[in-house]
C-alpha cells in the first residue's frame, strides 16, 4: 500500500535537489559577476524556498495519508 506514495516523495526529494542546483548555479553567476553578496542572498532565498516547498509538499502527504487512513476506518466499522 506505501509503493504508491514512494516516487511522490522521490519527486518532492527530486525537486529539492533542482532548487539546490539552481541557487549554487545563481551564486556562481552573481560571484563571477563580482557581485558576492547578492549571490549568497539570492541562493539562500532559493534554498529557504526550495526547503519550504518541500516541507509543505512532505506536510500534505501527511495530511492526506491521516484522512485516508480515517475513511478506510470509517469503511470498516460501516461494513460490520
């Protein structure tokens, strides 16, 4: 029953990852640019926001999971 939900938490962990890519790729342009500072802020707000994302993604899973598993409980006591 868990195989279902495992390649969404591989596609949240996957887009996590780009986000990661994409601030270090930020911070090179802005420090090759001699603008350092800019680019440690600019990555960090990707990174804060790329972590967000996938905390929020992680929590909804959850949620769901919790709902789900009330309404198969829910079926089961309507069935006896």
């Amino acid at each position: 029953m868990d195989l279902p939900r495992l390649p969404k938490q591989r596609w949240a962990r996957a887009t996590l990852g780009l986000s990661l890519l994409f601030a270090a790729a930020a911070f090179a342009y802005f420090a090759s640019d001699g603008a350092l500072f800019q680019g440690v802020v600019f990555a960090a707000l990707i990174l804060g926001a790329g972590y967000w994302e996938y905390r929020k993604k992680l929590q909804e899973k959850r949620v769901a999971r919790q709902y789900e598993a009330e309404a198969e409980e829910q079926r089961r006591r309507n069935e006896r």
